[in-house]
C-alpha cells in the first residue's frame, strides 16, 4: 500500500475534501499540526499551523490520539519521540530534508569521537540518530537562548547548518565549531537577483531566515525564524518586505497583512522554483485525507532510539 511512500488511491469523487478531512479528525480525535512552510491550502485545513518549535510544544502537549503532521519527516520524527503513545501520522514519508542528509550519522559521530570535550548543539533539523548523539536541540527561534545556556568557556559543536552556527557564533560571541551542512532552499537565494528587486522596490525592507547565506544575511533588515519573521513584518510600520525564506511563509504573511506587498526573494536559477522546498510541498489534501482515512504512513522508531534522542529535545523545552 506504501510502494511510493504514500497511500496513492483517488479520493472519492464529489466528496467536499476539505469537510471529508475535518470529519476524520472529528471521529478518530486526530490533529493536524502544519509548518509555515505547507502550501496554503494544507495550512489552512489544520488545527494549529506553526515553526518547527511552536509545532514541537503542540506534539508534546496534544490530547489527540493521532498526530498528521503537515511538515517534514525529522518533525514527525520529533512528534513520535515527545508522544510515543500516539499515532503520529505523515502523509508523505519521502517528506525529507536536505539540511538534515547533510549530516550523516556515522561522519557526525565521528566527528564528535575527534572532540570529544565539545557539547552537542543540535538544531532539530536532525535525524533521531544525530539527536541521540547531541547533549541539546535548538530551533532557529531558540538558538541564541539555548547556547547562552551554556557556560561561556564550554567548548560546543553546532550542528548541522553552517549558517545558522555563524549566525549564532555572530551574536553570542562564540567560537562554536559547526558543521558544514546547509538546506538546499535558503542556500539557492541570489543576493544579486535580491537586490534587482530592492532596486525596483527601494522601499521594500529584506528579510531572510538565518539559514540563508551571510551576503543575504549582511543586507537584510531583520534575520529570524519562520515565526520571528511573522511577527516581525506584521508589527513593523513598513509596506513591503523581500522575503528570503521558503515561499509558504507569505501564505501567513498576507493573511496577517492584506495591505502589505510581499515579493518572494528570487533563487539564483530564474528557471527553478527553488524557494519551494521539495520535501515540505509533497503534501497534499488528497495526501492527507488518505492518510488519516488508512491511518498510514506511520512514524515508528526503535525505543532505546527514541528514549535517546528525547534527553536534547527534552532539555531544549525545558530552557
Ligand atoms: P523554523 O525553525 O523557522 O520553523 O524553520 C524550520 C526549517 O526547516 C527552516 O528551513
Ligand atoms: Fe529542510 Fe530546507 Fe526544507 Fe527547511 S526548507 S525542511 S531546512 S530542506
């Protein structure tokens, strides 16, 4: 049933999906937990729609039986391991994450074996078999806040995204050795292409996730998490914003904000549509309604694993 990863049958036709969809999460007490990232329409079906940390909390505190999670596989993988006894749903398991391949566990582990009087910061963006091997998670919302937790002499890995670590080293004023990983999207903005629009829209101010590149980094107006960057355009007096994030984000963007103009930051490809990202638009209604209708794709994972790999995740919630 599981040959493509997803359950591949038609939904019947003439059905209202959207009710069909909200009708199962009635009668089998599911919830649906969606990233910023998530075409509108799967953001707009969900029961609470946030950044991987918010979406996180959600997972640890749901009294739902069943969890689809409308995100990535390393967020239901977080799901699983913070509510082992529920059901934890993902309507497409080839839902990956190019930040998190870039940091296989044995190379990872390695790494670690060489320095071994260094603490582990992980972002979450891991598999569970990197979480296992980190002392504390992060998110790009808590990241300054969990390494400030960390005395000011401690020597710490941060892994995997380089530019988030830089970043992070930027404003703490560490000298945190980071991993040399990256995430396909943020990595593909063009600073060129970016400031063509500034030109075209000098009032525009340019925002971006910490994941893009620095040359992004050093031109923008604010540097945030999906949900700091949220925030930011909705109480910021300005009229327009560049934004250098996935394209899902603007979904919430203009909702929060009909009157503002939001220009999606152009990759360097004019060709691709690479601030989409792959992975995080797999999902679809019709995904999902199956998903809930068969109950499948499910997370599972090995209990030592998982008792592992909750320790960092547990002690990042509790900062
Ligand atoms: P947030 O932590 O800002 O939700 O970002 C997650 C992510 O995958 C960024 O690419
Ligand atoms: Fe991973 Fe990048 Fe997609 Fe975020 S945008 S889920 S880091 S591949």
């Amino acid at each position: 049933m599981l040959e493509k990863g997803y359950i591949d049958k038609p939904v019947p036709e003439g059905i209202d999906i959207i009710k069909a969809i909200r009708n199962l999460c009635k009668d089998k007490n599911a919830v649906i937990l969606a990233h910023f990232y998530q075409d509108g329409d799967v953001q707009d079906i969900a029961d609470f729609v946030g950044d991987s940390l918010d979406l996180s909390r959600k997972a640890a505190e749901t009294t739902a039986d069943i969890i689809v999670f409308a995100g990535v596989h390393f967020m239901a993988e977080t799901a699983k391991i913070l509510s082992p006894d529920k059901k934890v749903l993902l309507p497409d398991l080839n839902a990956g994450c190019s930040l998190a391949d870039s940091c296989p566990t044995e190379d990872f582990a390695a790494f670690k074996a060489r320095n071994t009087d260094h603490i582990v910061v992980s972002y979450v963006n891991t598999t569970a078999e990197v979480k296992a091997l980190s002392d504390i998670c992060c998110t790009s919302t808590n990241a300054v806040k969990v390494v400030e937790s960390l005395p000011k002499d401690q020597k710490i890995i941060f892994a995997p995204d380089r530019n988030l670590g830089n970043y992070i080293n930027s404003l703490t004023n560490r000298d945190m050795l980071v991993w040399d990983g990256a995430c396909h999207v943020h990595e593909e903005f063009s600073l060129e292409r970016i400031l063509e629009v500034k030109k075209e829209n000098p009032e525009a101010k340019i925002i971006c996730h910490p994941e893009c590149q620095k040359p992004v980094q050093i031109v923008s107006d604010f540097i945030g998490s999906t949900s700091a960057l949220l925030k930011y355009v909705t109480e910021d007096p300005g009229n327009s914003y560049i934004v250098a994030t996935e394209s899902g984000i603007l979904h919430q963007m203009r909702k929060a904000n009909p009157d503002k103009t939001f220009f999606p930051a152009p990759p360097a490809d004019s060709t691709c549509a690479c601030n989409d990202c792959k992975y995080m638009k797999l999902h679809t209604l019709e995904k999902l309604y199956n998903c809930l209708k068969y109950e499948l794709p499910e997370i599972e994972m090995d209990e030592e694993l998982r008792l592992e790999a909750e320790i960092p995740i547990r002690r990042m919630l509790a900062i």
